[in-house]
C-alpha cells in the first residue's frame, strides 16, 4: 500500500522530535499503522539553520501554505505554535480536504469549537493529543478509556515549565529567573515563556481538559487564572515546613452550581502522589465516578514526548484512512499480518537486584560464607544489616541488599546459601527495582 505523506508546519523542538520519532521507529510504526508514514514537505522559517534532525529526505520550504496546498500532502501536522495564522494554515487545509495534528493548545483551546465544525463539514479528523500533557496520552485517555464515567473531577499539573522552575527554586534553591532559563533551553517554554509564567498555557490545556471531561464547549475566556510569577523561595519553603508542597495545578470540578475552571499555585499535602511530580513532569488526577481517582503522569514537554504524542495522532489518522473503519485499531496494536516473532525472555534470563532475608545462627564465619558465595558467582553486594534475634533464639535474621545481577546467578547462590548448616530457613528473596533508568 502506499505511504501516507505528512506536511510538517515548524521545524523547532517539537517539529524536529516528530521527525526524529517517525524516523528512528519507522519499522515498528509501520506495524501499527498498516502503512509507512513519509514526510513529504515540511515548512520552516530559516531553511539554512542546523537543527537537531535530518531534513534530507524531504522538500522544505519557507512558506507554510505551499504545504497545506500541496496535493501530495494526506495529513497536515501544525507545529508552529500562536494563534492567527496556524488558524489560518489548519483551516486552509481542512478545506483542503486534509486531516489535521496539532500540538497547539492556544489553537485548540480558543479557536477549537470553529475548526472542529470546519472539519466535520469537510470530514477530516483534527486530532491534538500533544496539546495536553506532552506524551500522556491523556485525551485518549478521558475520551475513551474513561468513557464509561461521569467525570467528577481534574486536577492537573499541566505546565511543564512551571513545574521545572517550582522544583529548582526548591530543590537547589536557584532563582526563578535562572531556572527559567534552563527550562527555555532544554525546549519546555513556550516561544513566549510569559505563557508558562503566567498561566495562560495551563488555561489552555485545562480549557480542552474540560471540554472533553463534561462534555461542554471550550470557554478559554472563562478559566480562572493566577501564574507563577508571585511566588518566592520562602513562600515554598515554609509551605514545606508545614506539610505542603507548592505545585501550579489547573482544577475543573463539578460543585453544585456547575463547573469550576481554575488555573493558580496550590499547597497539596506532601503525602499525596501528585505532590511528589517533579521537574518537567506533568500529572493529571482524573476523578470518574465509576472509576474512582487515577493518576496519569509523564513528561510534560521537551521534543520527544511531545513527538510521541504528535506521532500517536498520526498513526490514528493513517488508521482511520487505510483500514476497515469498524476495526480501526487493531486488537493488538500492531496490524494483525505484523505482529512479530521475539523470543520471550526466560525467567533464569531476568536481570534485577534483590533484597535477601536469611535466618543464621549466630556464630563466627557465618557472614563469611555467605558473601563468599555471592561474590564467586560474581554477586556485588550493596548492604548488609544483621538484626537481632527475636526473643531469646540463637539464629539471628540478616538482610542483604545486592546489585543487580542474572536470576540464574542467584537461584545458584540461595542454593548454595540454604545449603550451608548454618541457615536455618529458606532464604526470602524479593526483587528490587530503582526505575531510575
Ligand atoms: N511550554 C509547555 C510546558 C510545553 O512547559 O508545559 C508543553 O505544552
């Protein structure tokens, strides 16, 4: 089957993550989608700059339009940001007859309800799911995974930027200003970080949050919203002394007179999860009353991410053109003529390191037969406790913490250890994950 071709508008952060993304899994993304996805075209203010993705195996231009009027371009991805004139581009080529991704919240959230009639008169899919949360496929998420439930509530960290510089001033104490600029040169501002500062840019995305959680129209204009710019180093500090955490959260919930839209810093309990979301990090609460709360987390902004979800967008549109439309997504995944042949990983295979819990009698040269046994079958050992004995019993409980290493490697080992006088117990083993990868 042919390829889908994709028109590019904007070659910055996010515009160059997609093409890195669609390049670097185009394999796999094939599988998925039942056909290969190629740029054709992609337009860019400065076609000399160096940028941080190949651009050779496609046209670019200056100018944006010739890509919404070229007519080898399938599917349009909008990626250059502000209002007036991606309004005019998307909707130029909506009445091009072209499917429509974009990453633009202030797009959506204020002109949405006039491009969305715009596409379903021309029948062509607007699809935005990097405009909310970077790559957490949150709208699929509240849209159909959620679409069982009468949704009570969103609560969100939503702006990556301001969550950033929240978390720096805190951590290392660093000025708002300098960790702001930080955040604009690892690409999570806006092209004009007052957005991030301000709020504006969460009251984008809660805008669109809102509409797709409750079913209403989007009100960009009616969103309460404070930014970041008041706060200081004390103001989050003393707010930590006293149990909180201070994050920039937007909140859409139902009360009793209808819906609150809100946008502005908040002091949550350090013990709740969405306190702990950090850095660039975004994580949205969604209260469903079926569901109950779940917790979606995930990077927020930066070029990959965002291309994920832009990519995702994509892989939906190729589906919905090139399949059987009553079986668009495959039940899989992965086009059911793709689906590959791995091996699966034996559990003798599986890498981990494990907390060990031994029962020993307590006497001389114990310890050292057992780390003499880690260590010849190459087991580092990270930490070792010996514990008292419970009650009056001359066996004593020791727990050793261990690097990672092959679960072979310490099905040996526990052999070995259980079979030593000395251990009066098998030996408890669990497994340690750091996720810090
Ligand atoms: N400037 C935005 C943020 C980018 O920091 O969250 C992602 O929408």
């Amino acid at each position: 089957m042919k390829p889908v071709r994709v028109g590019l508008l904007g070659l910055g952060t996010v515009g160059c993550g997609t093409v890195n993304v669609l390049a670097r899994n185009a394999g796999e993304i094939t599988r998925r989608a039942g056909r290969a996805i190629e740029i054709e075209m992609a337009a860019t203010r400065d076609l000399s700059r160096s940028r941080g993705c190949d651009t050779t195996e496609f046209q670019l231009v200056q100018d944006p339009m010739e890509v919404v009027e070229n007519p080898r371009v399938d599917v349009v991805v909008e990626l250059i940001g502000g209002e007036q004139r991606a309004k005019a581009l998307m909707l130029r080529a909506i009445n091009n007859h072209k499917h429509v991704v974009t990453a633009n919240k202030a797009l959506i959230a204020v002109h949405g309800n006039e491009i969305f009639a715009a596409a379903q008169t021309k029948n062509v899919m607007v699809a935005f799911e990097a405009a909310v949360g970077g790559g957490i496929s949150i709208i699929k998420t509240i849209r159909e995974g959620l679409a069982g439930n009468r949704i009570e509530q969103i609560a969100g960290i939503i702006n990556g930027t301001a969550n950033y510089v929240l978390t720096g001033m805190r951590d290392q104490g660093r000025e708002f200003a300098e960790v702001l600029a930080d955040a604009q040169r690892l690409g999570y501002a806006e092209a004009n970080p007052s957005l991030d500062v301000n709020g504006v840019d969460a009251a984008h995305k809660l805008t669109i949050l809102a509409a797709i959680a409750f079913g209403i129209p989007l009100q960009f204009d009616k969103v309460y919203t404070e930014g970041i710019g008041q706060l200081t180093r004390g103001d989050i500090k003393y707010g930590c002394e006293l149990g909180y955490q201070i994050k920039h959260l937007g909140i859409a919930r139902r009360n009793g007179n209808g819906i609150e839209m809100r946008v502005h810093p908040t002091l949550i309990p350090k013990r709740r999860l969405i306190a702990n979301v950090d850095g660039v990090m975004n994580a949205i609460l969604v209260a469903g009353d079926a569901v109950g709360p779940t917790l979606h987390y995930g990077a927020g902004a930066g070029a990959d991410p965002t291309a994920s979800a832009v990519v995702a967008d994509i892989v939906d549109v190729v589906r919905a053109l090139t399949t059987d439309p009553e079986n668009r997504v495959p039940h899989l995944a992965f086009q059911p003529g793709a689906l590959a042949s791995v091996d699966i990983v034996a559990p003798d295979m599986f890498e981990t390191a494990y907390f060990l819990s031994l029962t020993a009698v307590d006497k001389p040269g114990v310890l050292a037969d057992v780390t003499r046994i880690l260590g010849d079958l190459e087991i580092s050992i990270e930490a070792i406790l010996q514990k008292e004995p419970p009650g009056n019993e001359n066996t004593v409980p020791v727990i050793i913490l261990t690097q990672r290493t092959r679960e072979r490697h310490m099905n040996q080992a526990v052999s070995k250890i259980e079979a030593l006088d000395a251990i009066t117990r098998p030996v408890k083993r669990i497994r340690v994950e750091h996720f810090n990868d």
